[in-house]
C-alpha cells in the first residue's frame, strides 16, 4: 500500500500536467431545504472560500492518483452491464467477502479489487461501500472529471431496478417526520432528535469541515422555517426599542465572516463511559467541526435595540423555534459583556462556508458564540432577550455543567456549578484508527486541537509509548489571530516506528497560550454527565509484521 | 494537641467577652525605605482593609485562645531573669532537644513547653525558634496585648547581651549590599538577587499576604531610589506627547484599587526537579501571594500619552530601574490590547495593602498586570514604550516559555513559543506539610487555587488517596468577580481518616470557569527550564497511631 502511494505519488510529481491542478477542494453548495439528496444529488459546485492551504496540495495529488491508478488497472468486460440489481442487493455487498458494490446515478460498480488501490484511502471508499458515490463525490469534487467516470465505468457490473425508486413514506405523526435527509458518512449517535458525528477519517480531512458532514447536535424535531415570513424578535432595552428583523433586515447590518470550531460539551463522552457509566449520547471524536459563518454581529444589533454594556452582570438569552411537545424551546444564554464586546465576535449567523445555514445547523439563523460551547450557539433562533439572571432554560440550568467525580444523581446540585461557557484545551487523534493496523517503517499520525477563549493551540505532543517520551507535531499553518483563535489547528506527525515494535500505544495532548494542558486520564474527570472529556487521547495499533 | 485546641475554644465559646473581639486581624505598618526592621521593630498598627471574613474569625479566637492556655500553664521562676545570652546562643536552642528560645525586645525566653500549646499551632511558634518574636507579632499583632506580654514573662530565662547589638557592615563594593532587610520567616531561596518565598503554614494563613512575607522574585539588585526625584518616562505616541510623570502627578490620575494574585512562573519548580533536573530557582509551593494593589490605572497614563487602541498588533514594553553591572535593565512586555482595556485594570501601582510599595516589591511604581504571570510586574519601573514586536529583553525573549518534554538545551528553539502571558490553573496544600504526621479521627487540609487569565476557581477536588476517590473542598467565600477573578481562593476541608489508615497520599486539583484542569502528572509538563508546573499537588502524611 504505502509503495504504491510513493509511485503514485512520483508519477505525479514527474507529470508536467501537475502545474494546472487547482490546488483546492470543491464542496458541493448546499440548498437550503435540503443539507443532502442522495437521489438526486446537486451537480453544481460552488468553489471552497475556506483557505485550506498546503494540507489540501496531498489530498489533491490524490485524487488525481485515483485517475492513473484506474489506467493502470485491467479493464473489465462491458458485457456485465446490462445485469439489473436491487438497492437492497447492493447494500448487501460491503466487505471483501461478499464483495464492495457503490453506484453512481443507476448504475452498480463492483470495486472489491480496488479499494486497496484508492489513494484517498480504502478507508475513505468504504464508506460508500453498498450505497452511491454522490455523497462522497459531492465531497471531494475532484473525482467529478469525465476521464474518472471513464474509468470508473471498467468496473460496471450491471444497472440499478427503476422500480426501486420509490419516493419514502413520510410519517405525519412523527414529529421528526420532516427532518432533513442526512450524508450517509455521518455516524449516527441518535436518529430521534438527530445527532450524528462525522468518521475520524474525516474529520480533518478538511481545515473546513464540509457542510453535510458538520457534526449535528439537535435536542428537538428540525423545524421547517419559511425564510419569507421568518422574524427574529429582538426584546428592547428599557427606553430603547423592541426589533422584528426579517432576514433582509438582518443582512442589512453589516456583514462578518469568520472561521469558528464548534465543540459539543460531550464530545469524547464515550471515553467516559469505559471509566463509568454518563447520562448522554455516546460521543466519539467528532462531536466538532469547523465552518466559515458570516452573519451580523450581536452587538450591532443589540445596540440598534438601545443595549449598552453595562456594570452589573447581565445575560443575553436566545430562544430557538425548535421545540418540544408542551412548546418549550430550546434556549440558553451568555453573558451580556461577551456578546457586546466587538472583539468577541459573537454573530446572528445566516451563512455557513458560503451557503444559507442547512436546516440541521439552524436556517435561517443561528448564534454563533466563538470560543463557547456548542451548546450556546442557538440554532433556528427566534427570539433575543437580555435579562439579570442566565436563561431558566434546562439546558443552561440543569445540563451542561461540570462536577466532580464523586457527585452522583443523589448528590449532585446543579446550581453548584457554573453553566459550561468557554471549554478547555482540546485534542483528538484522527489517524491512525483504534485497532488499526499501520504499516512498519515510519507512522502518519493525524488530528485536531482546539481550546476554548479565543486561546491558540501553540503545541500539539505525540507520544508513541504511551507517554513516556514525546515528539511534537506539526501544526497547520492557518492563520490564528491573537485572542481570537477561533478555530482549530489540525496536526500531523511523521515518525519512525521503533524497530521491533508490535504495538503502539499513540498519545496526544495539546497546550494553549494560556499554557493549559490536558488531563493524563479520564477517571479523575469523570462527571455524570460526560461532559468535559478532554483527558489524553490514546489509541492503540498493530505494527504490520 | 487536637483536644486541647477544642478545649480551647470550648472555653472561648463560653466567654462572654467573646462579642467583643475584633473579627480582623492587624498587619503591620510598613515603611517606605525598609520593608522589615526587625531590630526595632515598629509598633504602629494599621487596619488591614482587606476583606476577610469568616476564615479570620477562627484564626482570631486561636490568638485568644493562646491568652487563655498561658493562663494555664504553671508560673517560671522569676530569679533566671538576670542572666546575660548573645544572640549566637539563643540561634542554637532551635529544637525540643536544645531547647526553644525566642527573644522579645531585650529579653530571652525559653518557650520549649509551651510550643505544643501554642494554638496558632506548633509549626508557627516554630518559625520564630533562635530568634526575635517581633517579626511575626507584627504579622499576627493579636499578640501585641498586655496580658500576653505578662503570660510571656513567666517563661522569660535572661537579657540578651546589650554589647550585641552591632550595626551590620555594609560591603560596598557588592552591588547588594544595599538590597533591604527582609522579614526572618521567609523562606530564602537565593540570596542575591534576593528570592524568598513565605513558608507553607503562613502562606495560607491570610487571604491578603502581609507585604513583608509576600514572595519575593529578584533578578536583579534592588535600587534605592528617591521618591521625591523619581520620574516615570512613558513614551509618547506618533502625535501624542511623552511624559515624564513624578509620584506626585502619578498620583493625579484616579486612583484604582484591586486584590491580585501574583505568581512567579517557576512556582513549585522544586517538584519538577525530581523528575529530572531543570535550571531555575528551587521555588517551593510558595512563589505566589496576594495584596491589594492601588495605582494609575495603565490604560489612563497611556491615553494621555496619546495611545489609542489599534488594529494591528502592539505591546507595552515596561523597563526597570534595576539592572546588572552592564547597565542593562529588567525588562517585559504585554500585548496593548490588555494594557489598553480597562476591563483588564492593569495598574501602575503605587501601593500595596494600603503602604507605599516596599523596596523589594519595586518601590515606588511597579507594574501588575492582573491574571499574568508575576515576570511581566515590571517593578522600579522607569519606562514605558509601545512597539510593533515584543520586548527584545532576555526574560521576554529567552525565558518564561513553556517546552515540551523531548526539547533539552542543545535542541530549544526560544523563538518557537510564545512568551507566557496568562498563567494555567493551579492549585497546592498547605497544611499538611509533606512528611507530617496527623492525628487519626479527623484531618484537615488547606491550601490555595488560583488562575490565570481572570478565570474564577470554582472548585477544588482533594483526595486521601492518592487520586482514586476526591472529596469537594470548601471554598473561601471572597468576592469573585466575572472575567475578573484576579485573585486566589484558599480553600479546606475536613475529612475523617478512614479507619487504620498507616499513611495518606493527600492530592489537590483545581477547576477554573474555563473548565480547566490541572494535569495529574509532572513528568509530561516537564521543561527545561521547570515553569508551568501545575500538576497535582502531592503531599505524603504518617497517621498517629
């Protein structure tokens, strides 16, 4: 594998073709009632506004190996392609054993002897395995060039029944009946409300995660909003004036746009689990992702509703239009003096990379609060409030806050401890995978990095050990603006694998410019929420012999 | 020890004189030019303003309590009050075995039966052990009443020899042979430049640390400078003014007052030392303390001089008035940004708990930057200047900055991380001390938890063993101020021994607002020059059988 990588690679580099190749990644433009059709996908590509410098250049290179890796293999009889197969035939077709069946449009591709060969990656082509190519290939815009279609079609194996596409029954008792349609990359942690990560392999892929496949963290039905007759009710400071903004009206103050990671306060919760049994959605590595937002500022508008920022503490309370069967919205605040200062950069956000939010991340408009937790950037956002006390909101009151490990269901106090707003350093290993098995020679270990505040990741330690010995990665080269660090650093490390190894036990662990680390272990931080899980994280592999 | 200390207060609680007892305990005054002097030792008192409830009242009743057990304890002769001791001779009876003296005045007692009496507790009776008692009544001035000097009578054994009293020899030609004389209880870590920390079981005793055992962090000799000509030079902006500002028109601008934490990097570096050795000061857990700082707020000075806040990235860069033999002078800096927020109360201080500020403490002005790491507090500061890149001074560029465990002195890059600003969450015991032994039923533990970056401390997690299970302390009840928590919070908790407990492994941890946490372990924060050290305070205790 990592030979055929290196002369792929090569061959590349010898190509004098290389010099034209745009040197980033399309993401398919999202409408805005559907995040994804896998039916009828959209072949429209909107160019990616995200600067994703030097770390897109391999992925790239890649892609275009995918090309010349299919010339280079045996072409298969055109005689199989009249053969008619149900979707339920195919679906059943995704290991090596049964053999690995995608379609493209209506028609099936059996592609078992070349997913070893793909240079995205086998990994990244059997998540299409037994379903369409669309939803990938919508992600990573380079494989939609004739001559990879040409090759593609060396491996047609038949055509998809026609009758098979029978539009899905929609259920109209069910609240969720009129949730989105989902990227089928996404693992699901909860259907109902939806709640869904993208796979490690992912995961930092991207600087900017791609929009279908943005972690989505939902606790009620998805509502439907009607863009025209959308209002988002801003209550008035005393003396100044209560505001109803259309979406025109909210375009109308000037625009902001900014690279933002959002994190769930339950992102790693899984590793909790292993300690002692939470409350909450098993959370792996992916309950975070990073967009580029653009939206107005909070501060603007709350200053055309006559706030100021004043000495005694206040708190702005959001309200979004999602909510449960009595009528309860989901609602949750922050602090006055964070939404009205400038440089916090807090938005009413209508854009996501370019596009009108998706409606599992909020359409029309969501907040987006830099540096906070997920769980304050209220999503389909109704209504804006400032008031003395923080929003009386479960989710604010009675959820979302740390405790110590020995506080339990009978013990625990939820007005003991603050509600979480800014969350500490953060990081994650993408690649290698659990259980994986990595080549001997020389490992890539890839991730993510992030800490709460506006605080930088200045460094980013990997430790093949265990946590013995330490190397340090190397950090993307985004831009990170002083206190303003919005965004996560992804990371990479190339190191040798000590001979005779059999196993690695391969560690990392960040630090801030605030010069916080994380936690060696996850025991000591165990809470009965599962919140907060930002111990080391460790994964252990098998050295190929 | 544990049952005379109830009957103590059983009795104190009985007293109806009780209601009348200041709930405050009394700080000596210090002077301008000397910070301590314990020959003759000032006996005005001044209130401390600082706020101190309920953690005060105990220690207040203790001091009571004192009066009461000297009552109790039977009467010395009188007759051994004429014989004549050099101050040599009593600096030998340090211990049970030599005997305890201690001198008051003129006067020689032998106080070694009473020093498990002592219901301040053994240890700090101890501290004063071969010396003068003044220093540290001037510390708790509880004593300082009339029937405590009575009760001290009976234990009264001499007269120190009045040929004794020889003024010091100054050696000019040591450029430290002017640095001020400093408090006896201080913990000295480095003579010259003079470093010193307060000892645990003081340290923790005060909310407000009494300036003359603050910590002290010199890198330099300290300069004796005249109030009346000195002059502060703050370099203009383009088309502002400089100014070159005299105490008196320091004074002029509006006077701020704030309670501030100050740490030095390199606290607990002595715990980094036992992994593996690191250049530095063997500070203990001592190098950090609190006062109440006033002062011109730095943002004022540096409007008048012209400075507006700015797109681009600035920093204040402070100079001292010490510097070493080649004419160079201690020097830091700090982003504009925080310099020029009045949100962020960076002072230009000229006093320290209500006096002016002692020498060591960088009289007459000195910098405190609130929330950051002590090495940018500027002390005897003569200069201010803003300028594109950060301070090009030693400590600035080529020290105070974090590494990873793998970067040894042959391969650190200095340029490669950023200078520490705001300081990680900490936190550390006090009592009990490493090695003690406790007494079986109860123990109580106490220390400090502080962070950086104006981030509150919202709970302190302690364990008896070793980490496995924690127990919540209870946190003092000082004001804590959102985004502005500047200063410590101590903290303590009561914990039964469990039953046949040998020994206890005692572990604290701290949890700031961001959700940070310290980290279990030295050995992967460790670096080559041993700051950040934030891991789990430890400490090993023997249990009375």
């Amino acid at each position: 594998m990592l030979l055929l990588h290196r002369a792929v690679v090569l061959r590349l580099q010898q190509a004098s073709r290389l010099k034209s190749i745009p040197s980033r990644i399309y993401i398919q433009a999202c409408s805005t009632n559907d995040s994804f059709r896998p039916q009828y996908p959209s072949l429209t590509f909107s160019g990616d506004n995200s600067s994703t410098r030097g770390w897109k250049v391999m992925g790239t290179l890649l892609g275009l190996g995918a090309v010349l890796a299919y010339q280079d293999h045996r072409c298969r009889a055109a005689q199989e392609s009249t053969r008619i197969y149900t979707k339920e035939e195919v679906s059943s077709h995704t290991s090596p054993e049964t053999g690995i069946w995608v379609t493209l449009g209506s028609e099936v591709f059996d592609v078992t002897e070349f997913v070893d060969l793909h240079p995205g990656g086998p990994s990244k082509l059997m998540l299409a395995a037994g379903g369409p190519l669309e939803p990938f290939w919508a992600l990573y815009a380079v494989h939609n060039q004739s001559h990879v279609r040409e090759l593609l079609a060396q491996y047609k194996i038949g055509e998809l029944n026609p009758e098979d596409k029978v539009a899905p029954t929609v259920e109209t008792s069910d609240p969720y009946a009129d949730d989105p349609v989902r990227h089928p990359a996404l693992k699901v942690n909860s259907q109902r409300p939806f709640n869904a990560e993208p796979p490690p392999e992912l995961l930092t892929e991207n600087y900017i995660t791609p929009n279908p496949i943005f972690f989505t963290r939902n606790h009620l039905p998805v509502p439907n909003l009607d863009p025209d007759t959308y209002r988002l009710h801003i209550v008035g400071a005393p003396g100044g004036q209560s505001l109803s903004l259309s979406l025109d009206d909210l375009h109308n103050f000037p625009k902001y746009e900014i690279t933002v990671t959002l994190q769930c306060a339950g992102n790693r919760r899984s590793e909790m689990t292993q300690v002692k049994e939470v409350k909450g959605l098993e959370w792996r590595t992916g309950a975070i992702s990073t967009a580029r937002w653009a939206g107005a500022r909070l501060c603007d508008v709350l200053a055309q509703a006559g706030y100021q920022l004043c000495e005694t503490e206040a708190h702005v309370c959001f309200e979004g239009l999602d909510s449960d069967p009595t009528g309860t919205a989901y609602g949750a605040s922050i602090p006055l003096a964070r939404a009205m200062d400038p440089e916090a950069e807090v938005l009413l956000a209508y854009e996501m990379n370019g596009q009108p939010l998706p409606r599992d991340h909020g359409f029309p408009v969501r907040v987006v609060v830099p540096g906070v937790v997920g769980a304050r950037h209220v999503k389909w956002l109704g209504r804006v409030s400032v008031q003395p006390e923080e929003s009386y909101s479960h989710w604010q009151r009675r959820d979302y806050k740390g405790f110590s490990p020995s506080v339990d269901w009978d013990t625990v106090d939820f007005d003991s401890a603050p509600s979480i707003q800014e969350l500490p350093v953060q990081s994650a290993i993408t690649e290698p995978r659990d259980g994986e098995t990595v080549e001997s020679g020389e490992v890539t270990i890839k991730g993510y990095a992030w800490s709460g505040g506006g605080r930088a990741v200045i460094r980013v330690d990997v430790s093949l050990d265990g946590g013995l010995t330490w190397q340090v990665a190397k950090l993307d080269e985004e831009e990170q603006r002083p206190r303003k660090a919005w965004a996560w650093r992804l990371w990479q490390l190339q190191a040798p694998v000590p001979a005779g190894q059999k196993e690695l036990n391969i560690v990392c662990k960040a630090v801030d410019d605030g010069y916080n680390v994380q936690p060696d272990t996850v025991a000591p931080i165990w809470n009965l929420r599962g919140v907060l899980s930002n111990a080391w994280h460790r994964v252990h592999v098998f050295v190929a012999p």
